[in-house]
C-alpha cells in the first residue's frame, strides 16, 4: 500500500484523532469523519497540541508539522469521504450493532476495492464482515495508546477475510512505521484477552478495600515495570469502554470476565475517566482527553 492512498478514518475520538495523526504523520492523505462538528474542532486542536509538543521536543521540525496538519481533512458527512477511500479505519463507540451499521453504509459508499478495518478492541471481526457484501475485504486494525506513539497493533484477519486483505494492512503498518502482529479472530484477541482481566481485578481489590488507587498503580508501576498503573489506564481507556470489553468477553469466554461491582457503580454514576473528568481518579481541565 502506498503512502499517496487516501485514508478515511471514522470518529474523532481519543482512538479516532490519534490515528488520523499517525496517518498524516506517515504521508496519507486522511479525511477524518465524525457527524458532531465539535467533536472534530476538539480532535484537530488536539492534535496539533500533540504535533506541538513533539516539535518542541525536537523530534519534528514546524513545517513538519504543519505539513501533517494540512493532510487532515476533517468532514462531517461520511459520503463525502467514502467515495474516494482506499483504506477505511473505523473507531467508534464498542457497540456491535453500531459498527455493523457503519460498515454496512462504508459497502454501500466507498469503491468496492477499498479495505474497511475496524479498530474494535475485541469484538467479532466476522460479526462486523457480514453486514457488508464484501466481508474479504473487511479486518480488524487493533491500535494501541497513544496512537502516534505507538510502536506496535494487532492485524486481525477474520475467516472471511482474504489474504490480499491482511497483506494490504501489514504494508499500511509497517508504511506508517509500526510493528504488526497477527492475531486471530477470538474474542479479545491477544492484548485484550490479558489487560481487562488485568484491569477487573484491580477494580476487585479496590472494591474490596485492600488498598488506596495510587498504591494499586504505584505497585504495578515499580513492581511489573507497567509505563502506567491498571486504574489509571483504565481511566484513560474510559470505564465505559473496560465495561462493555469485560461483559462481552463475559459472555463469550465465561466466568473469569466478570466484571467487577465497583467498576459497574462508577459507570452507572456516569464516571468514565479522563474524559468526563472523574472515574477512579479526578481530572482538572487541561487532562481531559
């Protein structure tokens, strides 16, 4: 795949915007699509904020940045990037039947050659497939955050889906200048089979009153060697979003997924982390994502 295809990305929300970025940043043409208008305003501010942050660390020079900038294509209405899409990448809210019905519009508006991925965080890649005509030509693209960060995503081709398909996205990954693993189409996937176990059982010890959120993550910082602790990542995911992971791998995969009571009652009071400003932790202004 090479870096002049035009790459669509779907919904500007933490995963959304971070992707779009890392697009730009390694030479694509991205239209970024989401219908709430602020919500875009929100994803370009943010990241040019991050393109920002990495020119003062030198690490990109201004013009760079701007070039990168000026790749990005922010649209409101989904026919008027889909048309011209050679590679679209969805990340919308974890809903199964949400993301079946945007891959079932992406078959009806983009060309039939164009690859539609899914950034799902453990959903059936299969399931997702069939709502198009063109299920070989649909995979799962699982990013990890940050995005324009990262070194690494899992590369999830379903039954489905053909090889043409899965080498078309490992040439995106390694041109966008990340390491692809291929993981099979199983719930959760491989990272997502360990990390919302991980985080539910953190919940558990919360819950249950062994020990405070900072010593749960300071433990797992210097005793696992973890870049950040599993509440706090937890946070930053979005409680809403480890929810609905947990109960789908719940009913797929059984008993060992349950998710924890206290993670429900902090969803259920609407506290879902960085970006409402309050989950396990509290956030002021400037780190809500």
């Amino acid at each position: 795949m090479k870096a002049s295809v035009q790459v669509t990305v779907i919904g500007a929300g933490i995963m959304g915007h971070g992707i779009a970025q890392l697009c730009a940043q390694s030479g694509f043409q991205v239209s970024l699509v989401d219908v709430d208008r602020t919500a875009l305003d929100q994803a370009l501010l943010k990241i040019e904020t991050s393109l920002q942050t990495l020119v003062k660390k030198g690490r990109r020079t201004q013009k760079e940045a701007e070039e990168i900038l000026g790749r990005i294509r922010p649209l409101t209405v989904l026919e008027q990037a889909a048309g011209e899409a050679d590679l679209v990448i969805e990340a919308v809210t974890e809903e199964l039947n949400l993301k079946k019905k945007v891959f079932a519009d992406l078959d009806r508006l983009t060309p039939p050659d164009a690859v539609l991925a899914t950034n799902t965080s453990a959903l059936s890649i299969a399931q997702i497939a069939l709502a198009t005509a063109r299920p070989d030509k649909v995979i799962g693209l699982h990013f990890f955050y940050p995005v324009p960060l990262s070194s690494t995503l899992e590369v999830i081709p379903s039954l489905l889906t053909s090889p043409e398909t899965t080498e078309a996205a490992l040439v995106f990954a390694r041109t966008a200048g990340i390491e692809p693993f291929v993981a099979k189409d199983f719930p959760g996937f491989i990272v997502n089979r360990l990390l919302p176990a991980f985080i539910n059982e953190a919940f558990n010890l919360l819950g249950e009153g062994q020990a405070s959120p900072e010593v749960i993550d300071r433990l797992c910082t210097l005793g696992l060697g973890h870049g950040i602790g599993p509440l706090r990542m937890a946070d930053l995911i979005g409680l809403d979003t480890v929810l609905s992971v947990l109960e789908y791998l719940h009913r797929e995969l059984g008993e060992r997924y349950r998710p924890s009571p206290w993670l429900k009652q902090l969803v259920r009071a609407g506290k879902y982390g960085r970006k409402t400003g309050q989950g396990v932790y509290t956030y002021d202004k400037s780190e809500i994502v």
